[in-house]
C-alpha cells in the first residue's frame, strides 16, 4: 500500500453536524481528500427541512455553510442513502474513515394508552410535512378545530404557531404551495400546548417565545392557576438569565384582561399537566387527559390524582427526537445513539471500531444548539487525526482503503443505479428554487417532490441545463 496518498474521509449527513466534522477536518492539517455524502438531494439537513419557514433568520445558517461547501475542498455527493446504495463494506473499500453524521429524525415515544389513534400525530413528520421534505406525503390532515401539542420546548412552539397561524402570512417564507393550501383550508381555532412542569422549566428560548406574542390575529392565552415555583424553580431563575426572561414573558401574559383578546385564533400555553391518555371513540382522538401535577422542590413534579379532559380532534407529540440504527453501525437502542466514547464508535465489548466515528445528534442525542454542534465536532475530529497519526509511515493501519481514487466510489454508485448529485447540482436546483421564488418576491420556493429535484439538479429537462 503506498503512503504518498491523502486520507480518504467519508462524512455521511450533510446537516450542520456533517458539514462542522468536514470543514474542520479539512483545516486540522491532516493532508485529506473528503467525500460528504447525503441521502437526500439537497444538503443542509434540518436547516432546511427542520426549521420553520417563518424563522428565515434561522435560515441564515445556510449561508455559513454553504460558504464551507462552495470553497470545492470538500466534495458533496447527494442522494445517495447509506444502507441502500452503499454499505459499511462499500465505505472501508473507499475511504481510510468514515465519519457518521446523520442526525435524529424520528420522534421520541411518547408511551401513553392512545398515543397511536388516528389524528395522533408525531411533531417530526408534521415538521417535514410543512418544510416540503421530499420524503413524506404531500397532504396532511388538517381538520381539527382544537388541537393539543404535548411538550414545553422550541419545536412545540414551532407546531402550534404554524397550526394557529392564518396560511397567508406565510407567503413571504419559502412555504411550498401544497403547505400553504393545507394550511388556508385548515378550520383550527385553538392550540393547546401542555408542559408537565412548570414555567421555570420550559425549554422555550426567549426570543421563539416572545415571537409567539407577536403572530397577527392569534392570542397566546395563560392561566395563573398553571403558575408555581418551588426552590428549585427560583434557583433556575436566578441562575439563567434565559430561565428569567421565559419566565418574565410568560408571566406578563397572565397580567392581560379578558377583553384584550380579541383575536380568531389562540394558543393556550398549560403548564402542570402530564399528558396520561389520548381519548378516541371510533379509532379516532376525540380527547387528551392529564394530570395535574405538582413541584416536588427540586423543579421535579409528581402526580396530584387530579385529572383534566380536553375535547381536541389532533394531538401531536413534540417531546424530542430520536436517532435512528444503521446499518452495520453499533447502535445504542435506548438512546437512540450510535455506540460511541467521545466520537469514536464502540463495539459491543466497548472497544473502538477502527476508523470509524460519529458526530452531532446521532452521537450525543437530540439535544443543544448550533454551538454545541461545532464543539462535538471538533471533538470526534480531533480523535479521528490522532488516530490517523503518521500517514506516512509504512504499513499505518489508519490507511485501509484498497480502492482509494476519488472517482471509484462515484464509478461504484452509478453502476449500482444510484444516481450522485454534486455541488454543480444543488445550485442548479438552488437557482431554480430562488427563481420560482422571484415573481412573488420570496427568497425562493422549494421544489418538494424528490424525483423533480433530481430531474433539476442533473439537469435532465429541457432549458435547464
């Protein structure tokens, strides 16, 4: 094996994880040829297929990373889906390393009777819903007046305000039509939105929270009785600045007077309830019960017996994500994690798998922000060079790949009828995106069928290559 070659690195998930691990490593002075590999046919993972279409400033992330992918270091190969197109075996013929970065997509279980009634629904698959993810239905089943969200976090936030707010001020955002006609014909008035805890213990960023107050023509609706803070609750408040402010807002809107809303739609915060049953007659959600329950001192609650039923027509689940196994890729099965000690992925007898590695939600759970992300990263990156260490030594086992060349792998997909879509192929779809948007003076429309954004970005329909 010659030695005078770089070090072939696979990333697999070009979400912001994915794309971290693969500019960091391309700027660790290991001298290193990367593939970054996607399933889908556009990368930026839940950067575009997780954020609301209403949060463009969330949005502008993708404007960092796509600065680390136009420099042409780092090669994008999309739509190829590992575990079907290619394999743990197909990897190590390829690349000395393989870096897994494929995220969390599914929502955590929510283990209560009822949870799986028709109009019960996982706030994951409504998020790629309203998002045009390419993989899932176009339609969604928007004929509920009331509808209950079970969790206290950002995403429950996300759902109720895309539930609650009229399809028209969506049109500046890069809603797909399909949403936007599922959205306008939706008959909702109100949102309930049930935490367990109380509201020193939301996981509500201020600034999500405060933006809730300010959606046209909906009242955010709290009640007192929901309002209790033990030791524990004012030591968060007093410790965390965020913990304040959420609190201080929340607050705030107990103080408005019945008068003040007006508004044709609402969504009620409830706090102190655990969901214990979702309600169904005929196979269908007629209802949510909870439980009312109490601070134990700590900012943990415990159950008071007291139970509350809710006539809603819709429940959605917000109550975390969960990492899905790959295959031949030890997996945590109750964390939802790929089996790991800081980035390096462990076999069943905790020894690590030579060469191969993880990063982002899929090695820590769902859990942390953008900053955390880049962090994680350079950490499985850093053990992924010391690992590497002196690729110029004779014989180093870090240097496994037998078909190493660049173009092997992509020469090895196609035959198997995958069909790669490189960096030139996004901006194509990109610039098709961005002039959809155009005429209506969006920043773009996303092309949401997947066949259609293949067909785009291979250039294979006439004018548009």
């Amino acid at each position: 094996m010659t030695s005078n070659r770089p070090v072939r690195v696979a990333v697999v998930g070009a979400g912001p994880a994915g794309i971290y691990a693969s500019d960091i490593l391309s700027r660790s002075g290991l001298d290193v040829s990367i593939d970054l590999i996607e399933r889908l046919p556009a990368p930026f993972g839940l950067v575009r297929y997780g954020v609301a279409p209403d949060h463009p400033r969330i949005k502008q992330i993708i404007v960092a990373l796509h600065k680390v992918l136009e420099r042409g270091d780092i090669r994008l190969i999309c739509n190829v889906d590992y575990g079907v197109d290619l394999k743990l075996e197909d990897l190590r013929r390829h690349y000395d390393a393989v870096v897994f970065a494929t995220g969390a997509i599914k929502d955590a279980e929510l283990p209560i009777p009822g949870i799986d009634l028709d109009g019960s629904y996982g706030a994951a698959d409504f998020v790629s819903w309203y998002d045009g993810h390419p993989d899932v239905p176009r339609t969604w089943p928007l004929t509920a007046q009331h509808v209950a969200v079970l969790g206290a976090g950002n995403v429950a936030l996300d759902v109720a305000r895309i539930l609650a707010k009229h399809a028209d001020d969506l049109l500046p955002t890069e809603v797909p039509q399909n949403v936007y006609d599922g959205l306008k014909a939706s008959p909702v008035t109100d949102v309930h939105v049930f935490a367990r805890r109380g509201p020193a213990q939301a996981k509500f960023s201020p600034l999500e929270l405060r933006e809730l107050g300010h959606v046209p023509d909906v009242d955010v609706v709290v009640y007192p009785e929901d309002f209790d803070f033990d030791e524990g609750s004012m030591a968060a408040i007093h410790s965390s600045n965020q913990t304040k402010q959420v609190v201080k807002t929340l607050t705030d809107w107990t103080l408005k007077e019945p008068e003040e809303l007006t508004a044709s739609r609402r969504i009620h915060l409830h706090f102190l309830h655990k969901p214990v049953e979702v309600l169904g007659e005929g196979g269908k959600v007629v209802g949510l019960r909870t439980e009312r329950t109490a601070l134990a001192g700590d900012g943990t609650v415990a159950g008071t017996g007291t139970t509350y039923d809710w006539p809603v027509q819709a429940v959605y689940r917000a109550v975390g994500y969960f990492g899905s196994p790959l295959v031949d890729v030890p997996f945590d099965e109750a964390k939802g994690v790929i089996a790991n000690r800081e980035g390096r992925v462990v076999d069943v007898d905790g020894e690590p798998v030579p060469g191969v590695y993880t990063t982002g939600w899929i090695k820590r759970g769902p859990v942390g922000l953008i900053g955390h992300t880049k962090s994680d990263a350079s950490e499985t990156i850093r053990h992924l060079v010391e690992d590497a260490g002196d690729v110029t030594e004779p014989g180093n086992p870090f240097l496994s790949a037998t078909e190493p060349d660049p173009q092997a792998v992509v020469d090895a997909l196609t035959a198997r009828g995958a069909r790669p879509i490189h960096w030139a192929g996004w901006e194509l779809l990109d610039a098709y995106e961005r002039a959809l948007g155009e005429p209506h003076g969006r920043e773009r429309v996303k092309v949401v069928p997947r066949e259609d954004m293949v067909r785009i970005a291979l250039a294979e329909a006439a004018g548009e290559a």
